[in-house]
C-alpha cells in the first residue's frame, strides 16, 4: 500500500503461493520460491536494478547463486495465474519468469513510466530555474516543448520508447525518430483566467514502449 500511494515498487517474497491471493497491485511483484529464506528476489533485484532503465526486462535473469525453486507444472501455472514469479530451470540455466506486477503490468513497464516523469519534472523544472522567465507566449512554450524533447529522445535511446521503423510507426511520431508526439497549445487557447494566474494549461504527449519478446511462435516445414 505505501509503494502504491508513493509510487514506489516493492519486490517480495515467500514460499506460499498463498501469498498471491487477492493480490492486485502495479506498485509490487512477488516471487514465489520454496527457498524464499534465502532471499532469491534480493538477488534478482541487485541483477536488475542497477541496470539503464528500458535496456532491460526482469524475465530471462539469472542472478548468481540462486536455484531453480521445486515447484510442479501445476503449481507453475498456479503462480502465474496469480500474477507472481519463480526461478526455474531449463537446459541448465536457472531463470526468472515473468517480470510481471500482481496486477498485471510489466514490471520494466512499471519503472519506464516513473522514469519519464521524474525526467520531465526535472527538465521542466531545471528550466524555471536557469531562465530569467518563459515568457507566456508561443516562444515561451516552444522552450517548454524543447525540454520535453530532450527527455523524449533520452527515453527513446535508453529503450523506454519504441523506434519509428515503418510508415505506420512514422503516424505514432512527431519527429520520425522515436514513436512519441508532444502537443503545446497557442497562446490564443489558453482562457483569460489561466493567463492571469500565470498557469499553462493543456500541454499533453504521448507515447509508445518499446517492450520485450517474452515468447514467441515458431512454425516451419520440413521437405524431403
């Protein structure tokens, strides 16, 4: 409840898939590991948290020193459908699925949208301070729009924002490189009142992730 009102993530774990009822929450991810006293998500945790966000996503880790939890196929699919993660095992390699929130959302997801607003807040704020003013005008509100696009194309190197690769991307963006538009009204759109107290209004923006392959459908023919 604390991460979710403060928009904070927190990671837990236990050896219940107990734990995972009525669970439902974009601000906590749960592993689900029957040597939980080992603290295995500290470990997936420290792999992943350091890393640039949007270069990463929590599924496919392998932290060292941590094992494959002994869970059945049944259970597995337990711990899945209620939105929690384990370690397991294949071909050798101890990994972690599936880097998922309890309620439902990506956890990379989760952490790309806190990182685009602290960096906005942060351009934005950086550039009521170094300037004498932003005039209320149109020249004004292009510094603005300037500001966000630095942190848009920042967002866009890291892997937090999906590249334009094709003309139905290019429709998505407003600048061709990276799937995102800004939209910075007129001074004209902003009412008499809004002006008077100095407060622009209706500055808004969109844009589209970048996302992971977590799956994927293969399918061939064989001919003699």
């Amino acid at each position: 409840a604390f991460a979710l009102s403060n928009e904070k993530m927190f990671f837990g774990c236990s050896a219940s898939i107990a734990a995972l009822t009525d669970r439902n929450n974009n601000r906590e991810a749960y592993l689900i590991h029957d040597g939980a006293a080992d603290y295995p998500e500290a470990a997936w945790v420290g792999m992943c948290i350091p890393k640039t966000i949007g270069s990463i996503t929590w599924k496919w880790k392998s932290p060292t020193g941590v094992s494959a939890a002994s869970f059945t196929t049944t259970e597995l699919g337990q711990i899945r459908s209620g939105k929690g993660q384990t370690f397991t095992k294949r071909s050798g390699v101890v990994y972690s699925n599936e880097g998922i929130t309890t309620g439902g959302e990506f956890i990379d997801n989760m952490m790309s949208r806190d990182y685009v607003k602290a960096r906005l807040e942060e351009a934005l704020f950086n550039l009521q301070i170094k300037s004498d003013k932003i005039p209320f005008d149109n020249t004004g509100f292009a510094m603005m729009e300037s500001a966000m696009r630095e942190v848009f194309k920042d967002c866009g190197d890291n892997g937090i924002i999906a590249k334009v690769t094709t003309e139905e991307d290019a429709e998505l963006s407003d600048e061709g490189v990276y799937m995102y538009t800004i939209t910075i009204p007129e001074r004209s759109d902003i009412s008499d009142v809004n002006r008077a107290a100095r407060k622009l209004t209706g500055i808004e923006f969109a844009f589209t992730v970048a996302g992971a392959v977590h799956t994927m459908d293969v399918s061939g023919t064989i001919e003699v």
